[in-house]
C-alpha cells in the first residue's frame, strides 16, 4: 500500500457495478461487474440484489489482491434520499432504512450504492459514505417557485459528475470553485443540466422538466399530459416507466443507443437526424434558461456525460450556444474518481461529512 487512505468506490448500474480502489489520489484499478439480464431478473426489489452484487464485489477485490482489512473508507454513489447538502453524508442504518422502504416507481439503483458502502465497512469498523448524491440541493429559493403553491422544482440531477468537472474546471483557470460560473450539462441515458453560480448549484433542470434524452421523454405539455393520466390507462409504476425509460430516442426511434441512431443519420435516416436533432436543440434551449440565472456571467458551458463523446451531438449544441460563452468538453462521468477524492478529503480533514436527515419537506423563505 502505497497511499496513507485506501478507499472503496463503490457504483451500482442498472446492468455493472463498478467498484475503484484508490490510495490515496492514484487509482489501484477501475473495474465493471456485468450482471446478465438473466441473473437480475431473479429479483423482485432492488434491494435483495444485495448479496449477489456483495459476492461479485468481493470475488473482485480478491482478485485484485486487495484486502478488506486494508480499507481506510467505503464510499457509495447516493441515492434518493431527501434533499440533502454537498459533498459527504455518512451512511447509518437509519439511511439504508430509508433507502429500502422507497416506494416501486422511486427505486433508483443507486439506491444500492449507501447499503453496499455500509455492509462492507461495518464489520471492519470503517466510516462508509455517499458522495454528492443525485438529491443535493443548492437551489436558490426563486428557482423552486412553479405555477401552483401546492408543487415545487426539484434539484435531483446528475450531481456526482457535475461538481466533479465543475471543480476540474475551475481549478484548470485558476480559481477556486466558489468563484467559478458556469452551465453544466451531463448527458446521458438521462440529462440533466444546472447553472453553477459561485460554486453552487443555484438552478437545476432535471430529467423530468428538460429536455428528452435516450430514455427519459423530458418535460410534457401540461394539458396533454394530464389529459393522458385521466383516461386512468395506466398505473403509476408503468407510466413512471413510460416516461423514464421508454421515453426520448427509445420512444421515436425504438433505441437508447446513441451511436446506433448516429450509423443511422449516416446512411441517410431523415427521421433518426430529425429526432437527434431535436434532442441537441432542447439541450440547447436548456442551457439557454439557466444562462439566464447567472444573468449572462458565464464563463463557460460545461459538456459532460457518456454522450459528449458524440461529435455530432456536441457540434450541434455548441453550434447554438456558442455564443454565450466558450463550450467546453469533459466526455464521460468521472463518477468513481470523484467518489474516492470525495472520500479522501473527508478522511484527510478537509471536508466534514454531513448527518443523514429522512426530513422531506423543502421550505421557501422569502422577505417579508
């Protein structure tokens, strides 16, 4: 061991889980368990996934050599817990509590990444973490406000990544991140976007208000939405499904894969160019919005995520935004290396971890 902290990253995907070993700030390894359609498919609830994904994990580490006994800190990608502060939260029975009583239609797999994080640190008497969780809430109150009293905007989007490249990124000018703006977009199977106003997340457009995506259909017309749920066609876990999984390029296209739709615009597809297009252009008009709440200050816009290898794509939205401010490329999700570096300035002292709170409610003050 070459590094004074050895930490555990830990990241449950829909189909991998991804673990990383760090010492320190060098990377041991970086490795993705693949789970068979056929073996997930064995579970009813995500959560008795738990020692199957546990056995693959360790099986993993053995092979790496790595000893649990080695361990400084476990650290897991966040659930959906309620609105929660950035940066480390530590992980307790009452947290993974929380996360297995979530209701069908909120089980995020990431939910895994807190209980995972905990049955592997507890029994060696290490702290176990999430980090920058997809429920961080720096919103500014304004920007919570909707069209009806009894609804509020929500901040749960791509955290993990974002922060990560935002940090990156003002650290490549010079600058610290609390005197860093900017709009940041990750685009993936979902997208998701915020506007970073002295280091914090001031706005957010989430999956379910922005634009479509791979899987995800965006924000819908309000009447015609509504309209479709009166006809009670369908029950809240299929339409939740409906919308966040078959939604987006699956819809119109019948596919979430990106490069599949891009071979196609190649060979000369009109309808699979319209549909890409159209994506890049709500994206567009995404970041748009949130230039809005850094009054036009923005240093730069941010492309991240597994799409932002797409040249297509990237050119196009750059294409409509690039007068605004410089369009800047980090492709990929940075996920376990964040986690870890997270971990790391915990256990160096840096950052203190945050306590797990299960209050819901969001409050909006405002001067009288």
């Amino acid at each position: 061991m070459t590094g004074s902290f050895r930490i555990l990253a830990i990241n449950p995907g829909s189909t991998s889980t991804k673990i990383a070993v760090y010492d320190d700030e060098t990377q041991l390894f970086n490795h993705s368990i693949a789970h068979s359609s056929e073996e997930l498919a064995r579970f009813q609830h995500f959560a008795d996934q738990l020692p199957m994904r546990k056995a693959h994990l360790l099986e993993a580490l053995e092979q790496k050599n790595v000893a649990l006994g080695s361990l400084s800190a476990v650290v897991g990608r966040g659930g959906k817990i309620p609105p929660c502060p950035e940066g480390a939260i530590s992980v307790t029975e009452k947290m993974v509590e929380y996360l297995k009583s979530r209701p069908p239609f909120d089980n995020h797999i990431s939910n895994l990444g807190a209980i995972l994080a905990l049955d592997i640190a507890a029994p060696l008497k290490i702290p176990a973490y999430i980090y920058d969780g997809v429920t961080v809430d720096q919103m500014e109150d304004i920007a919570r406000l909707t069209g009806l009293p009894d609804f509020h905007r929500h901040s749960g989007s791509h955290v993990l990544n974002m922060r990560a490249v935002a940090r990156k990124e003002a650290a490549s000018r010079g600058k610290r991140l609390a005197d860093f703006n900017a709009v940041i977009c990750h685009l993936g199977g979902g997208i998701t976007m915020c506007a970073v106003k002295n280091g914090r997340m001031a706005d957010v457009l989430g999956d379910e208000e922005g634009p479509y995506s791979p899987e995800r259909s965006g924000g819908l017309p309000v009447r015609q939405l509504s309209a479709l749920l009166f006809k009670n066609i369908h029950s809240e876990v299929e339409f939740a499904r409906r919308l966040r999984g078959q939604g987006g390029l699956v819809a119109y296209l019948g596919t979430n894969n990106a490069q599949a739709v891009e071979k196609r615009i190649t060979e000369g597809d009109a309808q699979a160019k319209f549909i890409y297009q159209g994506m890049a252009y709500q994206v567009a008009k995404g970041i748009g919005s949130l230039a809005v709440a850094l009054r036009g200050g923005v240093e730069c816009i941010i492309l991240t995520g597994s799409l932002a290898h797409s040249k297509m794509l990237t050119d196009w939205i750059a294409g409509q935004v690039g007068f605004l401010a410089p369009v800047v490329l980090y492709p990929g999700e940075n996920e376990m290396e964040a986690l870890a570096l997270g971990g790391l300035r915990v256990l160096r002292g840096e950052e203190k971890p945050s306590a797990f709170s299960s209050e819901k409610k969001v409050k909006l003050h405002y001067d009288a």
